[in-house]
C-alpha cells in the first residue's frame, strides 16, 4: 500500500471515529435534557446567557426619589421655617402634628447623605431658621462604613454652612437598630458603625449654629438595642418612637411659631 493511501486511511478512520463520538455525545446530551424536562428546560438554562441585565439604578435615579424630589421643588416657599430632612425616619413622621406647629418635611424613604446634598437647594430657598437633619442608615444597612457616610455629611454640611450660614443646623444621632426584631439580616459590624458616626457627629458640632441631639442613647436597651417599645421591624419607628423623639426635641425647637 502506498503512503499517502496508508494516510488517507488514517484520516478517514479518525474522522469516522470523530463523528461517532459526536453522535454519541449528542445522543446523550439529548438523553440528559429529554429526562429533565425537554425543550423547556433547555430555554430556562440557555435564555438568561442570552440575556443582557441592566445595571441597578442608583436611588438618586429610582422614581420614588425623582418624584418627591419633584413635588418639594414645586411647593410654595416658607420663609424662616424649620425643616426637617432626611429617610424614611423622617418623611414617615407627622411633624407640625407632633409639634402643634408649622414644620417643613423635606424627608425621602430610602434616602442617602449623597440624595439630601444633591436636593439641599430645595431645602435651603425656605431660608430655614433651624434644620433638623437624620441621615445615614442606609448608607449603613447596605455594607458602607462610618468612614464612607461620613465622607458624604462633610459635603453636606459644608454646603448648608456655606449657602445658609443664618441657619442653625441641628444634627440629629443615627438611632440604633434592632436585630433580633428585624426580619432581614443587618450588617454584623453594624452597632459599630452607627456609634462612630454619631461620635464624628457630635465632634462637629459647635454648641451654637451647629447643634448636635442624641436620640442614639434616649432609644437604647442595656443590650444595646433600639427598645422593642419604639419600633416594629427594628429599624423604623412606631407612633411611640415618634412620641419620645419629639421629647427629646423639644428643648431644641425654636421659641418663635411663625
């Protein structure tokens, strides 16, 4: 037999076996997905390859930002008020209620130390007497640390003192949280960072134009918990909360109710 006959043999015989053990693999491969659930099953594994996910919105993007922001830049000014700022833990309370006063809310569920900068103007054009500002747990909820929160209030706080020097800033304590009444886990380190915000918090404040409340200590168990009294998942604050924050704020507000 000549060479390249001996090799075109060879050849032959490999591509045989080749396509043998492609048949065999496909047989196979077909057996797997017939038993798994056919084509269905198949599309559930292949679609999302295929498939090109959005990056999450930052929330200074999401609607119920967006949206807020916009219907607080739309309301009437209110020369020389009080305002209070912040999340959720402001914007759910009822202020000028719990006062029996006119008081601004400018608070956003889920807002950010970032998302309250980003908005101050708003806040500000009112040329506010007093601004009670709460911030900062979700930054910590979701995995920042107290170095990151608080890289974000310097800006805050610099561009309040810088546009509104008449008005006193009053900066309120980050409340502890309950983690054995959350239903959701929370960051190990969590206590941890809370109390070293508040503790760069009060090192800011000056006594005077810049006013520093420790809610933190008026809301705490000897576990170091937020009371069970005050709250229902741990974070947020019930119609009591609310009760003993107002006490505690009361010494604060401005004698003038106009």
């Amino acid at each position: 037999m000549r060479p390249a006959t001996k090799s075109m043999n060879t050849l032959q015989r490999l591509l045989v076996c080749s396509l043998i053990l492609n048949l065999v693999f496909f047989g196979l491969s077909a057996f797997f997905v017939y038993h798994r659930g056919g084509l269905p099953y198949l599309i559930s594994k292949v679609a999302p390859a295929l498939q090109t996910t959005a990056p999450p919105l930052k929330f200074i993007e999401r609607p119920q930002y967006l949206g807020r922001k916009d219907l607080y830049a739309n309301l009437p000014g209110r020369d020389g008020a009080i305002v209070f700022a912040g999340d959720s833990l402001i914007h759910d309370a009822a202020w000028d209620e719990l006062f029996q006063r006119p008081v601004l809310n400018r608070g956003i569920g889920g807002d950010t130390v970032e998302g309250l900068r980003l908005r101050i103007g708003e806040v500000l054009r009112h040329h506010p007497r007093q601004l009670f500002i709460m911030i900062g747990i979700n930054h910590l909820i979701a995995g920042e640390t107290s170095d990151d929160v608080w890289t974000e209030y310097e800006k805050l706080i610099r561009v309040i003192r810088t546009e509104s020097p008449q008005t006193q800033l009053l900066l309120q304590s980050i409340l502890p949280v309950n983690g054995a009444v959350r239903t959701e886990e929370l960051p190990f380190h969590l206590a941890t960072e809370i109390i070293q915000v508040n503790r760069k918090l009060k090192e800011t404040a000056d006594g005077k134009q810049v006013v520093y409340i420790d809610l933190y200590s008026q809301m705490l168990t000897e576990e170091d918990q937020l009371d069970r009294r005050y709250t229902e998942d741990g974070v947020h604050l019930n119609g009591a909360g609310y009760l003993k924050w107002r006490d505690v704020l009361r010494p604060y507000l401005s004698e003038r109710t106009s």
